[in-house]
C-alpha cells in the first residue's frame, strides 16, 4: 500500500490527528511524512486547519470544532442542532477559553469566551441547550443575528425558570433586550409570557438592543432598538 494512502486511512480512522502520532508510527521519515501530509492538505484530501493537526474530510465539523479548542456549540449553530432553524451553519459558533477563528475548508469555526458552562448538553459533542443558546446570543451581541434570535423565541418550546436563570443577573440590559424581543413576537406561550413578565422587573437604565449605534427609543424598555422591528420579525413577514 502506497504511503499516501496509508497516511490518508490512519487519519481518516481516528478522525482527527496531530503530527507526533503520525510520527510516531514510523512510516517514513519526519520529513518525507511532512511533504507527504502537504500533498495530502493540497489536493484536498484531509485539512490541517491549525499547526500540527489533521482532519478527516468525513469527521464530523460539529465535533472537530470542539476539539480543536474545548469548549460547547452555540448561538446560531445549536439553534440549527435544535432543529429550531434550517439555515445550514458554514460558520460554527464555539464558546471557549480562547477567541479565534479557524477556516477549514468552507466553513468557519469562530471562537467566542464562554461565561461558564451551565446548561450543556453532552452528546457527541458539548451542546448548548436552547435557553443556554440564546443566553449567549443576548451576551455576545456582535455574533447575534436578531431576527434568527427572535424566530428561535418564537418557535421554541422554552423553560422559563432555567433560561432566567442562565442569563446574567447582574445585567439589567440582557433581561431588556429579551424582554423587548418577546414583546414584538406575535403571540406568546405560558412559559414566554412568564419570562416577560420578569424581565419587565428587571428594566432599569436605557440600552442599546445591539452597540451604541442611533435608533428608535422605545420608553417601555428602555431600549434603543438600532436593528428596527421590520428587520426583526423579517422571518414572520415572509
């Protein structure tokens, strides 16, 4: 069996790789394994997406972009892994120790800092549940597509209590923000309207739905919406 294709099956078997192991399988030497690796990285047959480590093309990206970097999917991808929009992620959103993005072949891997790690779910790989989901998109509001946002508050079947819990506490501004985008959504369940509810409590000084860019006031919650209602509920006027 030719070289290559002894390199090409080992990665491809363990999905993800990283150089030392190659090597340490003594194949060839270090140097024809690293010209042999490059070929390989090329043609397009594996990805090196970071210094030392190969990806299979048929590993799972979810799964790769939580290896690369520990840490748990999030915001528009697990709003995608929760069936919750249809929208295929070619950008892979991680909550991490670390901010970084990484291209590997035509999708993104962004990497965000995570707050904590409540609310995860473990599978094959570390998910943001919903709530969790959308608590990180009211954190991180320069990675937050707000009419995606407002279509996952629409359609999912949320637990008050814990997303309550999981948004910050200490910012009055998240609970506004939320509180405003339940409040465009044509109509609300049980559970959205006691999450409403206590976000109306939670209101305190103004703040800007997304940056300090110029927008419309609105009193009620004292936000500045700089995104507009139109764009919001783009989803629902289709």
């Amino acid at each position: 069996m030719k070289l290559t294709t002894r390199i090409k099956e080992y990665v491809d078997s363990a999905r993800l790789t990283y150089f030392p192991l190659l090597a340490s399988l003594s194949l060839t030497s270090e140097n024809s394994l690293r010209v042999t690796l490059n070929r390989l990285v090329k043609s397009g047959e594996i990805y090196n997406p970071i210094k030392g480590t190969y990806v299979s093309k048929n590993a799972d990206m979810f799964w790769v972009a939580c290896q690369l970097y520990p840490g748990y999917i999030s915001l528009s991808t697990a709003f995608y892994l929760h069936h919750l929009i249809e929208e295929f992620p070619f950008t892979v959103f991680v909550a991490s120790n670390v901010r970084k993005s990484v291209q590997m072949g035509n999708m993104e891997f962004i990497y965000f800092k995570a707050r904590n790690y409540d609310g995860i779910e473990k599978g094959d790989y570390p998910l943001a549940s919903p709530e969790k989901a959308i608590s990180d998109s009211l954190m991180h509001l320069s990675l937050t597509n707000f009419a995606t946002l407002a279509k996952v508050l629409y359609y999912a079947d949320i637990d008050s209590g814990k997303l309550i819990r999981l948004c910050d506490a200490e910012s009055s501004a998240s609970f506004q923000r939320l509180g405003y985008l339940l409040s465009l959504l044509p109509k609300l369940d049980k559970e959205k309207s006691k999450t409403l509810s206590f976000c109306r409590q939670k209101i305190k000084a103004n703040a800007y739905l997304s940056g300090k860019r110029s927008g419309t006031y609105i009193p009620e919650w004292k936000i500045i919406d700089n995104i507009g209602k139109e764009v919001i509920l783009s989803w629902w006027q289709q």
